[in-house]
C-alpha cells in the first residue's frame, strides 16, 4: 500500500510523514485512493487520553509488559495475578466485568491496574479514568467549604459515568456514616450502569469472618452490602507476599555490601 501526503491546513505538528497535515493519503488495492488519520493523529489523541485519565506520575511508567512478578522472592500469586489482568485486557469489551485486587502494601496492585487501564485505553480505545480513593473523599469534603465552587454531583459524576474506572486503595478512610453514603452512591451508580471498575485494596474481600481479634475486612470499611455489589461487578484477584519495595531494598543494599 503506497502512502502520500494529502493536502489540507498545515497543523504545528513535526510528522516527516504528513508534514504537520494531519492526515495521510493512501492507495488501496485496485488503484482507489483514500486518505486516513496520520499516525502521529493517533498518538496526540492518546497522550491526550491518557493526561485526562489522571495516572499520578510516580505511577505513569507502569505497564503490564513492566511488572516486575519474578523478582528473588516473589510469591506466585503475582503471576498469577498478572496473567488475569493480561487477560482481561486482551478480551475487552467482550469481557466488561472488571477485577479487585486484593493485597498487602508493596504486591504490585496499583502498577498491574494502572497497566491495565493504559491496555484499554491504547488498544482498545476506552475512556478511562484513575482515581484516588482518599483524594476522592477530600475533594469531596473540601466541596462542603463555601469559598468551593465546585459541587459533590461535579467531583463523582466523572467516576460514576467513566467507562472504565481504577479506584485505588479502596477502604483506606475510616469508615463513618458520610463515607459509606458516598461509597454507596458511587457504587450504585456503576452497578446500575454495568460500568467496569477494577480496585485495589489492602483489606480482605471475604464476608466478616468470626471473633473479636479478627482482621478488618473490605466489608467493614465499606459495608457488607456494598461488598457484596463488588464481588459481583469484579473478579477477585489475590496477591500475596512481602513489600516489592523493602524486599528489593534490601537486596539490592546487601548486593553493595
């Protein structure tokens, strides 16, 4: 397929292919000519994308191709994990229900869900959108200021209406009567829509267990009944082992001395 220049305004853009034009001009089998978005059209709307998407910087190298799951002790659960997500990403939309990543801090959970929301958002072409769990809940608060001109409704409408949505560290504010409203509120919404949400969280997803010295589970943070919606909208998906970032620390200091 033989590819030329088309004409059209010349756009600030440095593309030695279509010269800033945008577009491209393409000869099709048969001798039919057509033109198409140049390449370097794609890329801007993704890094576009992707800006909107809100991913923090610490976390804007992460990549599925990137995660780190065979590193010197590292449990085999993160495999495991990481060929899911894979997965997932590979079959979506045909796949929509999303994934809870379910972990101690330092297994790699926020990486392998940023990953999969750059897969979706690259190659599949889905508007998505990272959020932060705690900040979420203090703009929210921050909206009842009166000096504030944004509203509750304009903080969550983009995480409710987002096609895909990354809640990380889901459960980390101490419950109250006001979170586990705004919880409700958020997951409703998503649940009615059929919205796919994948989630990170250090507290287990099973029910609330037995006996007082028993561990706080994701049900106690943000109520049994909004749990129970979760495991239905997501895949659990386990990820066990000790903290990736003291494990490789510490090797990598015992490697220097």
């Amino acid at each position: 397929m033989e590819v030329t220049r088309a004409a059209g305004p010349v756009r600030e853009i440095d593309c030695q292919l279509c010269d800033g034009v945008g577009f491209v001009r393409t000869t099709l089998p048969g001798g039919a000519s057509a033109t198409k978005p140049c390449q370097c059209q794609i890329d801007q709307r993704i890094a576009l994308a992707l800006r909107r998407a809100g991913i923090p910087t610490r976390y804007e190298h992460c990549t599925l191709d990137n995660f780190d799951a065979a590193y010197p002790g590292a449990d085999r659960s993160l495999t495991a994990a990481q060929m899911q997500v894979r997965g997932f990403a590979a079959n979506y939309p045909l796949e929509t229900r999303g994934f809870l990543l379910v972990g101690t801090i330092g297994t790699g959970k926020t990486h392998l869900a940023v990953g999969a929301l750059k897969a979706l958002l690259t190659e599949r072409g889905a508007q998505c959108l990272f959020c932060d769990y705690r900040e979420l809940l203090r703009q929210i608060q921050n909206t009842y200021n009166s000096q504030v001109t944004a509203t509750e409704l304009e903080i969550l409408n983009p995480v409710m209406n987002a096609e895909v949505l990354v809640l990380d560290d889901l459960g980390a504010i101490r419950p109250s009567e006001w979170v586990w409203d705004t919880v409700s509120l958020m997951i409703n919404s998503r649940y009615n829509s059929m919205r796919t949400t994948i989630i990170t969280t250090n507290y287990p997803a099973l029910g609330p267990g037995e006996g007082a010295l028993r561990a706080e589970t994701l049900g106690d943070r943000i109520g049994e009944r909004m749990r129970s919606r979760l495991i239905e909208m997501c895949r659990v998906i386990e990820m066990q082992g000790q903290d990736y970032r003291q494990l490789v620390g510490r090797q990598e200091q015992y490697r220097r001395t």
